[in-house]
C-alpha cells in the first residue's frame, strides 16, 4: 500500500519551469494535462493556465517573460 502512495507522489511533483536559468514557475499534473502556478512577476500573464504536455507550458512562460521584458 504505501509503494502505491511513494509512485503516486512522484508523478505528482510539481517540474520548474526556468527562462534563462531564473524559475518562473512550475507544472503540476492535471486531469487533462499540465497546469502553470507562476511564482515570479512575468509569468502570472499565464498563472493557472492548462497545457497539454510540459513543452507547451515552456513556451508560453518563455513567451510571457518575453513580453513582459519588451513592455
């Protein structure tokens, strides 16, 4: 029973999301794929937002970090 709990946490752990090596945020598994919790000021454009796969979520806080520099 607890190896169940042990596999079910590692799939559940929150993966950082860098831009030019800073953290922006993470991705935490979603019922229909990966949600963006921000945690520095350029990326809450896109805090909560849903992404199908991690990629995804690291392009959108790339581009929000882009276009929070450019404002």
């Amino acid at each position: 029973m607890q190896e169940n709990s042990l596999n079910r946490a590692e799939r559940l752990r929150p993966i950082v999301i860098e831009v030019g090596g800073e953290p922006q945020g993470v991705v935490v598994p979603d019922a229909e794929g990966y949600r963006f919790l921000a945690v520095k000021l350029p990326a809450f454009a896109i805090d909560g937002q849903l992404f199908p796969n991690i990629e995804t979520a690291h392009l959108a806080v790339s581009q929000a970090v882009q276009d929070g520099e450019a404002a």
